[in-house]
C-alpha cells in the first residue's frame, strides 16, 4: 500500500543538506546541540519532542522519538503521558481562542 509519508524517508533526513549545504550544516549543528544534555536530561528532551511531535502531526518525529524515548529510558506510561501533555495543550489552544469569538458575539450584539 502506496501512502504519502514512506516511513523509508526518515532515513533520508541527513540527506536534506544536498541541495543547500550550508544551511543543512547550521541546521543539523544547532539539531545536535538543542539535544545536548543541559538542564533537561536527554530523556526529557526526546519526551518533549515527542510530544511536539503528536501536536504538530509528523509522523516521521513520531517514529524518531518514540524509538528515541525507549532507547533513552522511557516507559509506554512516560510517552503516552507526554502524548496527553501534547493534546491537553492543543485542545487548550483551540479553546483559548474561543475567548476572541465571545468578544466577538458580545461586540456584534451590543
């Protein structure tokens, strides 16, 4: 079955420097050190990456960091909390904005 993400292109990530070096090298020098061990644990960095990952629907960081959190420790209670974290704040975003629509309402029905 043909689908538009093919998981075989994760491996091809490395590759995306090909066409502009230099901005392909800054990226993936920042990459490495953004996952450097700092005030937050590898493990916690790979937990809010995946996270991230759930919010913003990239099935190819999903993949990455859920290997990634399970080589770094985590437990399926971990990552599927931080799962939760990511749409108890998606579904908060979404909500918040529910605040410009009341304003709205009120400022149209005066």
């Amino acid at each position: 079955m043909e689908t538009y993400y093919d998981p075989r292109d994760l491996k091809k990530f490395g590759n995306i420097s090909e066409f502009e070096p230099k901005l392909g090298e800054k990226f993936f020098d920042y990459y490495g050190e953004v996952f450097k061990e700092g005030a937050l644990t590898a493990r916690e960095k790979s937990l809010i990456a995946l996270a991230v990952s759930h919010a913003i629907q990239c099935p190819y960081c999903i993949d990455a960091y859920t290997e990634d959190s399970m080589q770094k420790g985590a437990n399926e209670n971990m990552m599927m909390e931080a799962v939760h974290v990511a749409a108890a704040i998606r579904g908060g975003a979404s909500l918040v904005h529910g605040v410009q629509m009341m304003n709205k309402v009120k400022k149209i029905s005066m």
